[in-house]
C-alpha cells in the first residue's frame, strides 16, 4: 500500500510540474521562432515528410517534386537557420528567418499560424504560404522535363522552399543543358526556360527518313514524281518511262529555333534518263540530264514520333 500510494504520489508530481512547465517551454521551446528553424532543418536533412508537418498549407495534388528523392538531390539546401519572432497576435505571428544557401545568406519574413496543440497542451506553429511555391518550367517541343534528375511534366511544378533546383530536359530525341534556379521564399515562381536540342539519334532517325523519302522518289517512272520536291519539266513528248537515281545525298544536320526544327539545307543532285519525241521534228532522241537542287524541310517531334516534311529551297537547276 506504502509503494503504491508513493507511485501515485510522483506521477501526481510529474503531472503538476509538467502543467506548470508547460507555459514556459511554449514561451521558450514551442515558439513560432523555434518551428521556423525546424522546417530549415527538415529541408536541410531532404525530409520532405517532415517540412511537411510546417507547413499549414494543403499539400498540392501534384506532388512529383515534392518527394525526399528530389529534395535530397538538390544541388544545394538551407544551412544555419537562425529566426526571430517578431510579433504575436493571438494564433499568429510573424518570424524573421534568416538561412544560408548556395553560400549567401537569405532573409525571409515569414507568417505563421498555431495549429491544434500537440497533446492538448504545446503549441504547433506553422508557416502560412498564400501559394504554394512553384518552379514554371516552359520546354519548347515537350510535356516533360526532369528537376533533380526527376521526371515531372511541365507547366506549374509546386516545389518546396528553400533550395535550389536543377532544371533539364534529356529524351531520346531532344535534350537540353540543364539550368539551375533556386526557390527562396513562400510565394517564389521562378520561370525556367528550356530550348531543346536534337540528340545524335534523332539526327540518324532523320537521315534515315530523309534517305527512305528519296529512295522512293527514284523508284518513279514519270518527270515529276508524286510527293517529291523536284522534277524535269520539258515541252517534249516523253517516250515510255524514265528512271532516276541519286547522284549526291543530302548532308543531314538540325537546327532548331524554339519548337522549330528544321533540316540544314544541303543540295542534293539526282540523274533523269529516257528517250522523248522533239514536238517540232518528231525526231527521238535519248536524253540524260543531271539536276540539282537545295533540300530543306522540317522536322516535328511529337509523342516520341518523328516525321519530317521535304522542302525545297529555291529551283531546280541542270547540273
């Protein structure tokens, strides 16, 4: 009974000094100042899950680049967090926070809010965003992108602040230099620009197609063959069926201009044979030319499809 009665005795203690600690350790642990360096914290370790439980907005359907991979790869994160409450009124606060990233020091004025007290009894703060920060990232030509190594798809990607972020593109057929940008404060949308430039396997893809394309061309049997950007015109009567054959091909290269591709014009000489009737003396003769012309043309990249359009630059000259 003696045992017993000093048990409940010290636990009765331990409660009555606790409720009485407890408006200390919020005016002193549980500040708004002291969750703000917390956050940082849990930013600094790549623990998303943990900035989280800071932050008193919704977390974002989207949530991609939200995730402790991303965070963690980060070219850089907060360091030596140091925050000052500056003002209470009643379930709010303001806080100067005070960071280093990327070797330079940032402030940031930060709003806070009191969330539910954590065992009915210490206080939670959490940092207000109006919105959530985002990285805007416009990709000519793509719907993806990469942030940290991590696909997302482009558009408004919600990220977490502070840190900062490496921006790229590198598919099959299109890539970019990544780009580095970072992400200071709360309402922070900086806009990443990415111009893709072909790989060497679209390249090859398109010499294969613009090879293919000509191929088919010199299967024709007439003077101007169907679907093809050059011809020979004569006021002659042609004699059963001419052949062709290619001569010199094209050099293939790529340029691009924002979501414009284009084949690098490069000539191309192709060789005309057959026999026609002269519509003045009706004498036949055979004839053999040799013709050159300036190809171009553009390339469109969609769904991991390639399709290219010829075009000829200029006329058709004899060689």
């Amino acid at each position: 009974m003696r045992t017993s009665r000093r048990l409940l005795i010290s636990a009765l203690t331990v409660v009555v000094l606790t409720v009485a600690a407890v408006p200390l350790l919020n005016f002193t642990v549980y500040t708004p100042a002291r969750a703000a360096e917390s956050y940082i914290s849990a930013i600094e370790r790549g623990d998303a899950q943990s900035a989280f439980s800071y932050l008193s907005t919704p977390t974002p359907t989207s949530t991609l680049a939200l995730s402790d991979e991303v965070l963690s790869a980060a070219p850089d994160l907060p360091r030596e967090p140091e925050a000052e409450t500056v003002s209470v009124d009643g379930d709010h606060a303001k806080v100067s926070l005070s960071y280093n990233l990327s070797s330079r020091e940032q402030t940031v004025d930060l709003n806070m809010v009191r969330l539910p007290a954590s065992a009915g009894l210490f206080n939670r703060w959490a940092i207000e965003q109006e919105e959530w920060p985002t990285l805007t990232l416009d990709v000519a030509g793509s719907s993806t992108a990469t942030v940290n190594g991590y696909g997302v798809s482009t558009g408004s990607v919600p990220v977490l602040f502070p840190a900062s972020y490496l921006v790229g593109f590198d598919a099959t057929y299109l890539k970019s230099r990544s780009l580095r940008t970072e992400v200071t404060a709360p309402g922070d949308s900086p806009t990443v620009k990415l111009s893709p430039e072909p790989t060497a396997k679209l390249e090859q893809t398109v010499e294969e197609q613009v090879t293919d394309h000509l191929q088919d061309c010199m299967k024709s049997k007439t003077l101007m063959p169907a679907g093809c950007v050059f011809g020979y015109d004569t006021d002659n009567e042609i004699i059963g069926d001419v052949s062709w054959s290619l001569e010199r091909s094209p050099q293939i290269g790529l340029t691009s201009s924002g979501s414009d591709l284009e084949l690098t014009p490069s000539t191309v000489e192709v060789r005309v044979k057959g026999r026609y009737r002269d519509i003045v003396t009706a004498a036949e003769h055979d004839f053999d030319e040799k013709l050159s012309f300036v190809l171009g043309g553009s390339v469109v990249v969609k769904s991991s499809q390639v399709s290219f359009e010829p075009r000829r630059l200029g006329d058709v000259t004899i060689a």
